[in-house]
C-alpha cells in the first residue's frame, strides 16, 4: 500500500522493525512476559500495516526465548534482583535495536517490564547521536543500586543508561550513552525520594502530573520537544501505568491521578508530527492483572492505539 505518511527524518523510507521482548525479570509480577504476544495478537502489525508502514519481526517464530538466557548461578550485588539475568536479556534487545536501527527503521519494542529500557535507550543511541529521550511513565525510573528500594530493576533503567550510581558487575556490556539534558519525563507522579534527589542534581527536565494539569498537555509537549532541540531523533519510551488506571488498569505498578486517554495519545500524535521518532517502547502491559478480561482488554487495545498515534494515525 502506498505510504500517504509524512517523510521521516531519521529514517529511511517507512518500516517498522519490531523487537519482542517477553520479559518479566525486571519486577516481580508474571505475566508482563505475554505483553507482546497480546499486543501481536489484537492486530498491531496489522494495523500499523493499515497506515502505510511496512511491518517486520512479527513472524511466526519470532517470539525469542528469554528463558534460555537465565543464568544457572545469579550475581549479587546488594538488594538488585536477577542482576545477571536482566543484563543478558537487555544486552540482547539493545543490539537487536541497535541492528534495526542501524537499517534506517523504526524500532517498535514490546515489552516486558521496563527494565527493557536499558537495552531499547542504549541500542539506539548506540546508532543515532544526539538522541533525546521522552519517557512518559508514573515513576522516574531512575533509581540506582544504592537508592533502590524494592531492588527491581524495572525502577531503575535511567540510571543505568546514564551511568549514575554505583558500578555493577553484571552489566559491564553498558557504557554510559544519555547524558541528563537529553531527557524529559512526562506523567510523573510516584518518585522516590533518592529519585527526586537524583532528578534535581542532575537537573532533568519532568513534567509531572502536576505540570500537565497546571499548562495543558499541548503545552507540556511544545516545552518538552522544545526542550530537547528541533533537529535531534526522538526514542519515545511509554510505560502504560502513565495513564490513568481507569485507562490502563492491567499493569504491574498502577498509581492514580494519571493522564487520560487523549493526554496519552496526543503525546505519541505530536512526536510522530515531529518526524523524528526513532525508536518507541510500548511498556509494561501485564494481560494477568486488571480486575477483569474487559479490563485487560482495555489495556491492550489502548497499547496499540498510543502505537499507531506514534506511527501516524490522525483523528481525521
Ligand atoms: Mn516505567
């Protein structure tokens, strides 16, 4: 089908490269890992191919095998959880997202708990220079192996890929590659107090959810592109629990007074209006929780609608 879609700066021509990362190591709820084999399943390549976007990965052996990666002995390092275990499983998405980017496409990363981050963040800077990163989620994520409450990675990716915080053994493979300017969080509204430190020390640009009640999410999104520059690639990493729980009530961390529906797509409609998104995750849909199969169902279809917004879908 012929693209009607704009030109894309950063890419060439219009493929997606999807990324499948069944992964719930990061956290301690199962079910996050069958995130991207619903979102495959309600139709996302399809609909993305509906848009113009040719569309590669979801193949019927695509699914890869994490389990094959979970070390017979773990690393300790002080309270972190499955250390070695999340090193070898993102180390292998950040060069899987590295290759495709490296290919002049989109890479389109289904997780999985956000843990992922580390290796979708790293494999693209890996490729683009200068990247700017929009993380749209309810928690910072930034924790690091000393501020680390609860010792799940999933809270602490940021971090990592910006080299703060203590070394850790098991993730040697991850050099620095986000420096705190090329950062902008939206929807925050749960932040630890080491991740509020954190934040302020290094000075990075948030919107919480008081900032897009306070200047309307137009606003929020003009400041946050502003932010970061008009000419740089744009990696766009949405956790679902930045909605609101009555949108997007089948996720593991779920905390209320959360962006609505709209907020959430207009965030994905104008980076995609930018022309510049590289590289997107879809985080932390978990099909096991959520009150009832409606509830899941509504989490799912809404991971794939911010998916086409950021891709192009238009209300008219
Ligand atoms: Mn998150």
């Amino acid at each position: 089908m012929a693209a009607s879609l704009p030109p894309q700066k950063y890419t060439r021509g219009h493929t997606v490269g999807l990324v499948l990362a069944p992964f719930s190591g990061g956290q301690p709820r199962g079910g996050v890992e069958h995130g991207p084999n619903q979102l495959l399943e309600n139709g996302l390549a399809k609909q993305l191919r509906a848009l113009g976007w040719t569309v590669e990965g979801d193949g019927p052996d695509a699914m890869p095998d994490f389990e094959s990666l979970r070390p017979a002995k773990e690393l300790v390092h002080g309270i972190l959880k499955n250390p070695l275990f999340v090193s070898r499983v993102t180390q292998k998405i950040h060069e899987l997202v590295k290759k495709t980017c490296a290919e002049g496409k989109v890479a389109l990363t289904l997780g999985g708990d956000h843990s992922i981050g580390m290796g979708t963040v790293s494999g693209s800077a890996a490729v683009h220079d200068n990247l700017g990163v929009i993380w749209v989620d309810a928690h910072a994520d930034i924790n690091t192996a000393d501020t680390t409450e609860s010792g799940n990675l999933h809270g602490c990716p940021m971090s990592f890929v910006m080299g703060i915080g203590p070394k850790v053994e098991a993730f040697s493979w991850l050099k620095p590659c986000l420096r705190p300017s090329r950062i902008v969080y939206i929807g925050l509204r749960d932040v630890d107090q080491g991740e509020k430190r954190i934040l302020r020390e290094n000075g990075i640009k948030a919107f919480s959810m008081h900032e897009v009640d306070k200047y309307g999410i137009g606003r929020v999104m003009e400041l946050a592109i502003a932010h970061l520059g008009a000419d740089c690639p744009i990696h766009l990493s949405f956790d679902v629990d930045a909605l609101d729980p009555s949108v997007a009530p089948a996720t593991g961390t779920p905390v209320r007074g959360g962006l609505s529906f709209r907020e959430g797509h207009y965030i994905c409609e104008s980076i995609f209006e930018t022309g510049r998104l590289v590289s997107m995750d879809i985080m932390e849909v978990n099909p096991q929780l959520g009150a009832d199969h409606a509830s899941l169902v509504q989490t799912i279809q809404v991971g794939c609608s911010l998916v086409r917004s950021a891709l192009g879908e238009t209300l008219l």
